[in-house]
C-alpha cells in the first residue's frame, strides 16, 4: 500500500509490500512485540531497498551505472549482515534466554532458501569488467529468481518473534527481568547494525526509512541523537556523492520519486 507516495511513478513500496509493524497492529508493547517491531522497520528499509533496485535497475543511464552497482552491493551487504548477525548472535541469544534450541528453526531454513540468490546477485555486481557491462535485464533475473523465498521470510520472521511473547520462558511483561533483557538487546542490535557499516550499511538503512510509516509511529526511532545521524549522512554523502540519490527517502528520510525512474506520460 502506497502511504504517501510522491508521484504517480512506481515507489520503493511495491512490488514487495512493505509490512505492519507488530506494535501498530496489536498495540502491545511487550519486548517481544517491540523487538519484533524494531526488527520490521529494518526489514521494511531493506524491502524499499529492494523496490529502489528493481523498479531503476532497467534505466540506469551509462553515466550512473558505477554509482547505481555501488548503492546495490551496499544492499547486499546490508541484507548479508543483518541475516549473519541473526544466526550467529541474535536467534542465539534469544535461545538461550527463553532455553528453547527450537525456536529459530524455520527461520534458519528460510535464511537458506534465499542465501543463494543473494550471493549470485553480489556475484554478478561484482564479476563486471566495467560499469557500462552491468545490465538492468540480467539483475532483474536475478532478483526475481530469489523474490519469493526472500519476501516469505522478511514476513515470517516478524511475526516468529512477536509470537514468542506467549513462550513459557518469556521475561513476565513489565517486570524488571524484561526492562533489562529488552534495553542489552536492543543497545547490542544498534550496535551491530552500525558495526555493519557506519559509511555504507547505516546510511542505507536511513536513506531508506520512511519516517511517515504508520503514522509517524517510528518517526523517532531508532534514537540516534540529532548531531550522530546528521555525521552519518554526511560523511555518507562525502565517501559516496553518487549512490543515495538512487535511494527511496531523503537525508530527513522523507519518500522522494525514484531517480532513474522516468516520469509517467
Ligand atoms: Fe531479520
């Protein structure tokens, strides 16, 4: 559903609908609804991210290619390291806390599904001879051979830890054993997400955050103070100058029309 897209043109928020937070839709603010919902609004930045790609992959002009492969590897190594982080520190942590080996299962498998044709999409970015080789068609077969597997599990994953809010072993709701365990995941998940990339990943993530979404709902997360996002986006903007103009939002993270996208007749 378009929320307030800018033009008539195609936005970052098809073809892979972008997906209710858990705390919009139920109210809840448990940390399991929480956390699912912190992680929904990363899995809808790396979606429009997604959409970005694939509605400009096939009018990139020959001037912009070399900016346009740079902004899609970014993509890639944002979806890369967020799926890393879950199997090798999140889902292992929220394992332990609810002592419960079982809970990520289906999760692991969907992370499998599509982790090849991730790979093949950074492959093919990074095998080109030369920027004017990259070719729109051929990144779109790519894309699409892995859109279904992907969508499924950006979705399920949401609504798999929002669920866990009703585990036996999950924190009581409100208690101090909650306020903590939600406050270590939450600095620790901000953490790695910067970790991942101040200069590439982390301007991604923002430059791809609708800050209307919901209402205005996450307007303010996540609480990044004013001065560091202002530092991240420029000297985002001052290593990369041409890559975030192929982005879905402005440095405000206002939704602006697709760049390489021609204007509708
Ligand atoms: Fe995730």
């Amino acid at each position: 559903m378009t929320t307030n897209s800018p033009t008539e043109k195609p936005w970052a928020d098809t073809p892979l609908a972008m997906i209710p937070t858990p705390v919009f839709v139920t109210k809840k603010h448990d940390m399991f609804t929480s956390g699912a919902s912190h992680m929904c609004m990363v899995h809808n930045s790396i979606l429009r991210g997604y959409n970005s790609i694939y509605h400009q992959a096939p009018h990139v002009a020959e001037a912009d290619k070399a900016d346009f492969i740079g902004y899609c590897l970014t993509w890639h190594k944002f979806l890369k390291s967020h799926a890393d982080n879950e199997d090798t520190s999140l889902f292992v942590e929220m394992e332990k806390l609810l002592e419960d080996g079982a809970i990520f299962e289906e999760s692991h498998k969907e992370h499998d599904a599509f982790m090849p044709g991730i790979a093949k999409f950074q492959e093919y970015l990074s095998s080109l001879g030369s920027p004017g080789e990259f070719s729109g068609v051929k990144l779109l077969e790519i894309m699409t051979a892995f859109q279904e597997p992907f969508e499924i599990h950006m979705r399920s994953e949401i609504t798999t830890i929002a669920n866990l809010a009703g585990h036996e072993r999950a924190p009581v709701v409100g208690s101090a054993k909650e306020k903590s365990t939600q406050s270590t995941f939450d600095a620790r998940e901000g953490k790695k997400l910067l970790m991942s990339g101040a200069t590439d990943v982390m301007p991604f993530f923002l430059f791809n955050f609708d800050s209307s979404y919901e209402d205005g709902l996450w307007a303010n997360w996540p609480p990044i103070p004013a001065p560091v996002r202002w530092g991240l986006i420029n000297v985002a903007k001052f290593w990369h100058p041409g890559w975030w103009k192929f982005a879905s939002c402005d440095a405000a993270r206002r939704t602006i029309p697709l760049y390489a996208v021609p204007d509708s007749k």
